[in-house]
C-alpha cells in the first residue's frame, strides 16, 4: 500500500527551494519538514535532495520522484476540490420512491421544480405501493404515508393526512347514514390493502374490521366507486377535498375520527447526508401542500 508520508513536505521543498519556505508554505516548523522529507528518503533507501547551506536541490532520483508526485498532488487537489464542489452545487443522481397516487399528484410535480431549479441533478423517481428497502435498492429518499415502523432510517415530517369516512347522498339515501361504529358492520365497505379501518372512540384507537364487495389497492379507484354511491370508503383527505366541497361525498363519523398521520421523508443514516438529499428533502418539505382539509 502506497504510503502519503513526506510527500508533501518533500513536493514543497523542491517548488520553494528550501525548507524554510517549504516550512511556511504548509504552516509548519521546519524540523517538521526536515524529519519528514528524511522519514521519506530513508524509507526509499534513495537520496532526494543535496543539501548545502546556500541551497537544496534534487537528485537525479529526487527529480523523477517530484514529477510523479507532483501529479498525484495535484490528482488529489482536483480531487478535494470536486467532493468541494458537490458540497456547495448540487449534482449526481438521486434515487426516490414514493406511493404510486400521491407521488403522481404531488410529488411529481416536486421533482420537476427541483430538476428546474437544479440543472446538474437527475432524478430517478420510482412510484410504487410496495415499500422498498432503501439499501438494497440504492433510493436515497423515500416518501412514506401514515404511522413508521421502527427503523434505522432517518425521518423528516413534510406534512401530515386525516382519514376520513364519507359516502355519496345517494348511498346514504339508500342505507341511512351511519352515527356509530357498531352501525358500520351494517353497511358496505369499499376497502383498500388493509381490511382495518382507523377510528379514534373514547379517547383511545380503534381498529374495526371492515368488508364490503369492492377491494382495491388504488385510492382513486375506490374514491370513483364511492361517488358511484357503490359503498362507504375511508381515504386521506387529499383524495377526498374536491368531492366533499362538490357535494359528489359526505363525510360521515366524524366523531371518530382518528389522530393525523404523517407524510415522512426517509433517508438511511449518514455521518454526512450529501447536499442533493438534504436539499430536495428540504424542498419537499417547504413546498408540499396537500391542498386545504375540508372542514
């Protein structure tokens, strides 16, 4: 393995001409300069520099070593100064998922702000139901919808979501609206990939059971259904604002309603978060508006 000490003390002697100068050019004393450029030689078994009182200056070896180094240093400089760069202008791919209805409302129209405001980001956005494993599939954000399992992620609230249970007028002119939950094993229930649904009576959660005879993993599926007076459907508010403020639903048990849930940005964990993550979930975060709860 290639070993860095000296180089830069021997690089520095060998552009200024002497230690001294070497010595303040890298802010350090020059026994400092001298012990390392000797560590160095020694450890070539090659003399690098002659020394004399007037001056210092290189070996025939000394001279091939300083333009070999010379390229590394000035590699690494380059180097340093594009992981810099990265740090103050955003650039490179970004990998993000999101749930496949909302992220095509309101997450996609995010992204293109972003890539408008940013142009050396490309973004990769993958909207899917199934919650994928950010590591094992390199996302570097994912948007995530209602409570969080315990994880080793890191979490950024963007906004939160209500559940609400509505019905068309004509279901319930059909089946009579429901004022408790005991009356809902009474109705038709359009479910979606979970058979619960989330109250709130007596201060304390409750899970009930719901069936009815239409199922589907689409919110907007099940919303159509509803206002086709199919059944009664609990969904998150931005999927329910315009038809409850058109009359098209009617919200029903509001005394049951559950606590908001929240909308989560998630990012695996890093000593240093890169400038284009914490940027565009910054951005999310400023710039995501579900649009006003219907009171």
């Amino acid at each position: 393995m290639a070993n860095w000490e000296g180089v830069n003390e021997f690089v520095a002697v060998v552009e200024t001409g002497s230690f001294t100068h070497a010595a303040k050019k890298l802010a350090t004393s020059v026994v400092q300069v001298s012990r390392k450029v000797a560590t160095l030689e020694s450890r070539l078994a090659v003399k690098l520099l002659y020394r004399t009182t007037r001056k210092v200056s290189s070996t025939e070896a000394g001279h091939v070593f300083y333009e070999q180094c010379r390229h590394l240093i000035e590699g690494l400089e380059l180097a340093e100064h594009a992981v810099m760069q990265m740090q103050s202008t955003p650039k490179g791919a970004l990998k993000v998922t999101a749930p496949a209805t909302f992220g095509e409302t309101y997450i996609s129209p995010l992204v293109n702000a972003f890539l408008q405001q940013h142009e050396q980001v490309e973004i990769d956005l993958i909207l899917t139901n199934e919650q994928l494993n950010l590591v094992e599939n390199g996302i570097d954000v994912a948007v995530r919808l209602g409570h969080l399992k315990s994880s080793t992620l890191k979490a950024k609230p963007l906004g939160s979501r209500q559940l609400r249970v509505c019905a068309s007028p004509s279901y319930l002119s059909r089946f009579s609206e429901p004022t408790t939950l005991s009356t809902l094993s009474k109705h038709i229930c359009l479910t979606g990939t979970n058979e619960y649904w989330n109250f709130k009576e007596n201060g304390k959660a409750r899970a009930l059971k719901v069936s009815g005879r239409l199922s589907c993993n689409s919110g907007a599926t099940l919303l159509a259904a509803a206002k086709q007076g199919l059944g009664l459907v609990q969904l998150p508010d931005y999927y329910l604002n315009s038809a409850l403020q058109s009359g098209e639903l009617k919200e029903v048990l509001q005394a049951y309603r559950c606590d908001k849930e929240g909308i989560w940005a998630l990012y695996p964990q890093a000593s240093n978060v890169s400038l284009k993550v914490r940027l565009f979930i910054d951005f999310l975060a400023e710039n995501l508006n579900v649009g006003q709860p219907y009171v």
